[in-house]
DNA sequence: ACCATAATGATACCTAGTCTCGTTAATATC
DNA sequence: GATATTAACGAGACTAGGTATCATTATGGT
C-alpha cells in the first residue's frame, strides 16, 4: 500500500468545502491537492493536464467552490487570460510581473480608501472593484543603470 | 440618392485610423458610424447585428484598431463580458453601475500616484494597470433612507 | 487607367467554459 | 453493515467569443 502524501493545505481547503455542505470526494481530494502544491498562478487548463483522471466538468465546478468560499482568487494576466491563485488572506490585489509572471500580493494598500472618496464625490455606492498591477519584479529589472 | 448623415465624430475616428496608414474603407467608415453613434459601452456582438453587412473578422479587426490607436476602451463588466466604449480622453477607468448598467468616467482620480507609491514600496516598476468600479449610480440609488 | 497591396468576408478553427444526463459514490439512517 | 437519498461525477454535446486562412475585392498612389 502506497502512503500518498497529504499536503496540509488540501485537507484545510477540503474542510473549507466541507463546512460549507460540500462532499468529500476523491475528485476533489486530487484537485485540492494539486492547487495546495502550486506556488504561483495556474489556469484551469494545466490544472487539467495535471489531473487527467480528472473531468474537465469538475476542474471548474471545484474551481469555481473554491473561488466562492474565498479560498483561491482569479488573477487577470495583461493578455486577457484567466488564471488561478491561493488566496491567502481576504479581499487583495497583484502585482503581476510581464516578465517572470511571478505574483505579488499588494500588501498595505488604502486603495479601498481612495476608491470610496473617489466614489461618494461622484455620489456613487461603490460595491466592488477590479484591480491588476502590471509592471517588472525586482529579480526582472535590469541590474545596471545603462544599458 | 439618399444622403446619410455623417457623424463628425466618426469621420474623427476615420481619421485618427488614416493617420496610422490605414485605409478609408466602407466597412470601416459603416463600423464608425455606429460606434460614434453609441452612448454607452457595447459588445463586439450587439455591434456585429447592429452592422449585418460587415464580416465578423472585419468587426473584430476594426475594434482592435480603434482600442490601439485610443480611441476605445475596453470595459470589463462585474459578470466577466468584455464591453467597449469611446474614449474621451487618454488612459482613465469607470464606475459601473450593475443596476442600470450605465457608466461614469473617474475624474481626478489619483490611483495612478497611489500605485507608484506602493509598487516602489514592493521595489515593483509599475508599467500598467487595469481597474474596474463596480456599484450603483446615483439615479440607482434608493431614494428613501427606509426600505 | 493601372498597379501593388491593404482589406475584406466566408469559413474553418480554437479556447474557455457550460449544460445535459445517465451513472457512481458519499453520507445519513437504520 | 445494509439501504436509501441525492450530491457529484464524467462523457460528450454545445456555446460564446475570438482568431487564422485564403481567395477575392477595393483603395490609394502613380
Ligand atoms: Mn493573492
Ligand atoms: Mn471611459
Ligand atoms: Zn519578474
Ligand atoms: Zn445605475
């Protein structure tokens, strides 16, 4: 009998779908293991491709719980497309790098502050917002002033 | 001979397409005719059926031309469709309402010094960014303080 | 008027995601 | 542990939104 490893972090997002009336089921098992060994972002196709026992119905029904129950966020890449990352505390935002395509959370920020002035001057009830930040990590500027 | 009236906007829009080098086509000078003609934000679709007569690839090609050369924005509504709109001034964003759907351009809005700000703070070289408002304008807004 | 070629539209194709529906399996109850 | 209930599954059809191909057409320069 082989002893497959259990990442703590699948059983708690596992939990976090149970809690909320969901089944244990051993698709979910796969997909919730999967995402809690994933370091940045990653769209639901190489989800997919990781787990080919998996159907695609499920990846994005499971997806789709996980991102209700608050557990991963949608992460809006500058070309268009729709990936998937952990969200490890509530409401936040990315700094995305077009060159590594590594992701930073935006910690910090009072830019809920701002949107709510910006708001009620334009005697709007703000209920939501969308916000991506392009741009170069560290690791990716050019290290010397000249080129 | 039936004389149509041409919208100066969309001669504008013409126009700004000319400078680039491209040429002053039918289904060029038909798609700016019905976009000058819009008042809010529409889809690539609802322009297509609005315009029977031009090609779907050439619907597709021209509303690119027009968010590259600045004279449309996309829009990202809270449901994830994708909306165009005209451009009245360079790069800015929008208050969506989801009551009523319409939309109102930030104004002296400062986000872009915010973001500087604590990209810096995260040694991230800002290049860009996307972001939407979502919520109720105030012809939305219940009127009464009491439901 | 003529030419080079930009632009077009019909069509096939693609990606991302949803829907349907018959089957399977997780949980609750006994 | 057996049974019943029904959530969840997967195969596959389908859809929306958009792109690629390519033979034909129309534009703008001379
Ligand atoms: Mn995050
Ligand atoms: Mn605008
Ligand atoms: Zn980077
Ligand atoms: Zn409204």
């Amino acid at each position: 009998m082989v002893r497959t490893r259990v990442i703590p972090l699948a059983e708690q997002l596992l939990d976090t779908l149970g809690e909320q009336g969901y089944r244990s089921t051993s698709p979910r098992k796969a997909v919730t293991q999967a995402i809690a060994g994933k370091q940045g972002h990653f769209t639901a196709e190489q989800l997919r491709q990781q787990l080919p026992g998996v159907g695609r119905a499920t990846i994005y029904r499971s997806l789709k719980l996980l991102v209700d129950s608050g557990a991963l966020c949608r992460v809006l890449l500058e070309d268009g497309n729709l990936h998937y990352q952990l969200s490890h505390q509530g409401h936040h935002h990315h700094l995305l790098c077009v060159e590594c395509g590594s992701s930073q959370d935006l910690l910090g920020c009072d830019i809920e502050d701002l949107l709510h002035q910006v708001s009620a001057a334009h005697r709007f009830q703000l209920s939501g917002h969308w916000l991506e930040v392009y741009g170069r990590c560290y690791d990716c500027l050019p290290k010397t002033a000249t080129g």
